[in-house]
C-alpha cells in the first residue's frame, strides 16, 4: 500500500513531532539515553560496586530509562530469542493467525494488532505477540508458538534469566531509597507473585511512518520492563519536554522504571513517557517483558519510608488493577464510587 488507512493517521497536533527515526538516531547533539555497565554490580571490590549501583540509581532518578551493558545474559540466549521470535513472525498469516487472541472473551494472550484501548481512539503500526513467561506454573505452554521449534526453550531459559536480573536491580533500587535489599522485590509479589508478560512487538515497514505512531506516547505500568530489539532505532523518551531518540546500543537490554516502582518510590524513581516511531526502509521488532506485580493482592502506595512532611505521598492508594483501569479510563477512585452500578 502507498496510504495508511485513516484510522492509523495520528492527530493532527501531535504529528509535527514525528521526524525522520534514522536521521534522529544519528544525531549527537542533545541528552542521550545513559547507558549502564552492570559488569560491576556485585564485584567483591567495594568501590567498583558502589560506583556501578550509583550509576544505576542515578539513571532510574534522572531519566527511569537506560541501556544495560553487561547484564550477564548471554548474547548467544538473547540471539535465539530474537531468532525465534522474527521466525514466529515470518510465517504467513494464517499459520499466525492460529494463535489469534480474543479480546471480547477477555484472553489478551496470543497474537493481535490491538492491545488495549488506546486513548485517542487511534490504531498502531504494529502487530504483536503477548503471553506470561515467569513464573513457569503460571505460563500457559499450550498458546506459546511451536514453530520455530526453539521458541519456547529459548524464550522460557529467557525469562529464568529475566528473572535473576530483575532480582539484582530491584536490589540496587531498594538500597537506593534506604531501604533493605529485598525489601522492593517483596513489595512487588516477590518470586511467587511477581508476572513476567512478554510481548513481541512487530513494526512492519510504514509508507508514511510521519502520520504513524508504532506505539502511542504512555508510561508502563509494570515495576520494571525489560527490551531487546533488533538494532532498528524507533523509541523515544519524552526528556525535560522534548523527544529524545534512544540510540541502539549493541548487546544491551533497555531497561524502563515503570509506574509501579514510581509509585512505591514515592516518585523518586522516574516511569518516563515514551513512543515507538516506524519508517517506511526496515522492520522493527522488540521483545518487551514487563514485570507486573499480582492484580489484587498488593496495594501499591508510596512506602512510609519515602514519605516525609517535606514530601507528602504523590499516590493514591490502589491495587495494580485499579492503577490499570485509572490509566486507561482516567478516572479517579472517586467517579467510579459515583458510576450508578447496573443494578441500581
């Protein structure tokens, strides 16, 4: 096609933000995503560890997005994942289309082209793959792709993986705010609770990627998100009031704060707004796992020992699902207590 249908063409107020990602990518002028070398992060000399977790911190509290060198997973690992996953999406429709999710039904896991209710009422370029990968018990084998045949060693050694380095960082963040170790990691769901969903992101090429947006300008709602991408440029973070392209970095995993770590930090922890942008020359695909505390067990406020006279909480408190439905119906607690329930 030479047009995008309509319902893919953004607002007209938002698209004189929509540059060109390739010439964006290169340039050097401006704020840059940091970029930290975890080689250091539990080394037994004490300054070289302390130096690499400050850097860790700083980052989360000045941007809450940065790339991760050094993370310990293997390259050979995050190759198969990405191996696997462009092979999923190589295979002709139909074949994709087996493992078709269903919204109405309220099963977002699977295959789709629209996740959520996105708030301008817009589509996004973009097809993706979503399903829960950690912990095992909680996978769902059955609906994961079997072709490539890879596609689940890979992708569930991934996750072990995943999980280990989410560990360590909510250690490093915890520190951070005075607080002990594991005290972030059990404020999450911990190693029972605490989901990892993976979704795969596919960008195909856009003949007019300047009136589209791959994905629309939003924070996460998970603690942390994990993204690996296939060197192809196309996120952007939303810095001191400007759009700043993150620059692909070899070997490295993005990792993003997201709302709820913002949340029980109090704010101290940044979940940054940010957007993925298409292009009409290459493919884009992402592997993002997002580690999402339970729904309903675990009432995400500001911890007491984030909160002072000086700084008061920024946060209601709510489930995770509650935080959820306020995101995408922007609605206070408040006005849904006021909504008339059916039966009355």
């Amino acid at each position: 096609i030479e047009r995008i249908p309509k319902e893919y063409i953004r607002p007209e107020e938002e698209r004189p933000s929509i540059g060109d990602i390739f010439a964006e990518e290169k340039m050097d002028g401006g704020p840059q995503v940091p970029t930290v070398d975890l080689k250091g992060i539990n080394s037994e000399d004490l300054e070289v560890r302390e130096k690499c977790r400050e850097e860790l911190r700083k980052a989360a509290v000045d941007w809450g997005v940065m790339h991760l060198v050094n993370h310990g997973i293997p390259e050979e690992l995050t190759g198969r994942v990405k191996a696997a996953g462009e092979g999923f999406f190589g295979q002709p429709i139909e074949e994709k289309e087996k493992y078709a999710n269903d919204q109405a039904a309220g099963n977002v896991q699977g295959y789709g082209s629209k996740l959520a209710n996105n708030a301008s009422g817009q589509l996004e370029w973009e097809d993706y793959f979503f399903h829960c990968v950690f912990p095992e018990d909680k996978a769902d084998l059955s609906i994961w792709p079997k072709t490539p045949s890879d596609y689940i060693a890979a992708t569930r050694e991934y996750a072990k993986q995943l999980r280990a380095l989410t560990t360590t960082v909510l250690a490093v963040l915890s520190l951070g705010l005075g607080l002990e170790e594991g005290r972030l990691e059990k404020e999450v769901g911990g190693m029972e609770e605490l989901l990892l969903q993976m979704k795969i992101n596919y960008y195909p090429k856009c003949p007019q990627p300047e009136l589209a947006l791959g994905v629309e300008a939003h924070t996460d709602v998970s603690a942390l998100t994990f993204i690996l991408h296939n060197m192809v440029p196309g996120l952007q973070l939303f810095y001191e009031g400007k759009w700043v392209t993150a620059k692909c970095v070899p070997n490295s995993i993005i990792m993003h704060v997201g709302d709820t770590v913002e949340i029980l930090s109090n704010g101290k922890y940044k979940s940054i707004l940010h957007r993925g942008l298409v292009n009409r020359e290459k493919v884009r695909v992402s592997w993002a796992v997002f580690c999402e505390p339970p729904k309903e067990k675990i009432i995400l406020q500001p911890l007491p020992e984030t909160v002072s006279e000086a700084d008061p909480p920024r946060f209601p408190p709510r489930t995770f699902a509650q935080h959820i439905k306020h995101k995408l119906f922007r609605q206070t607690d408040q006005e849904r207590a006021d909504t008339p329930k059916p039966d009355e």
